[in-house]
C-alpha cells in the first residue's frame, strides 16, 4: 500500500510540473504593450517599433515575401501580425512585439501528404536574430 501510495504522488507531481511548465512556456509570448480596448483606431499610436522594423524582424526570422501587415491585439497585447509567403509556398504567420520588435511566435501553414491543410507553430522557440 505504501509503495502505491508513492507512486501515486510521483505520477501527480509529475503532472503538476508538466502544467507549471505549460503555463510558463505560454508566459514567454506576452508582449510589452498591453491593449485595453479593442478600439483598431488607437493601435498605430500605441505601438514603440516602426512597421519597417517588424517587417525586417518578420523576414529575418522567415524569409520570404510580405503579403500582409496589421498591428493586432493578440492576446490582449499589441503586435504586428506579418504574412509571409516562403520559398516553399508555404505562409508564415509572424507576430512582432510592437513595444520591443521580438519576434514572439511563428504559424506556419502546413499541408500533409494528402493536400489537407494543417499549422505548424513555434510557439516555443526564442527568436529575436539568433536561429539555431
């Protein structure tokens, strides 16, 4: 029973840690500036970084073609939402702190070995001019 009983709370602290680190992993895309109303009309005054800033930031961290540019509430902060079309055809979604110009996620559309379309994201991945 003892032995049970340990096992039981190695399985539940196992699973506290996964949840704690799930939740920090989604802390690290939060950006600098908060949005407190929905109002599209304010964004431009809010955002600290130059459209030509996030757009570089967008191309360094996927190549390719800008299709579309907006400042967006993503989250409840600001950030400039990029579109861009690789080598591959394939379109990236990039979202650009609009406070600080970090790279904070990246979408990309996928389609699997059938034609059906899919996302890939690198939410996890630390961008900001260093690739690995």
């Amino acid at each position: 029973m003892k032995k049970i009983m340990t096992v039981i709370s190695g399985v539940v602290l196992a699973a506290l840690i996964a949840v704690a680190g799930a939740s920090a992993q989604q802390s690290n895309h939060t950006g600098s500036i908060v949005v407190k109303n929905d109002d599209e009309s304010g964004f431009t005054g809010m955002a600290k970084i130059s459209l030509d800033s996030a757009v570089n930031a967008s191309l360094q961290a996927a190549p390719g073609k800008v299709l579309k540019v907006e400042l967006e509430n993503e989250n409840g902060y600001l950030v400039y939402g990029v579109e861009i079309v690789k080598a591959d055809r394939r379109i990236a979604d990039v979202k650009v702190d609009a406070g600080s110009g970090k790279v904070l996620k990246i979408e990309t559309d996928r389609k699997d070995n059938e034609g059906h379309e899919g996302e890939d994201s690198d939410n996890g991945r630390e961008e900001g001019g260093e690739r690995q």
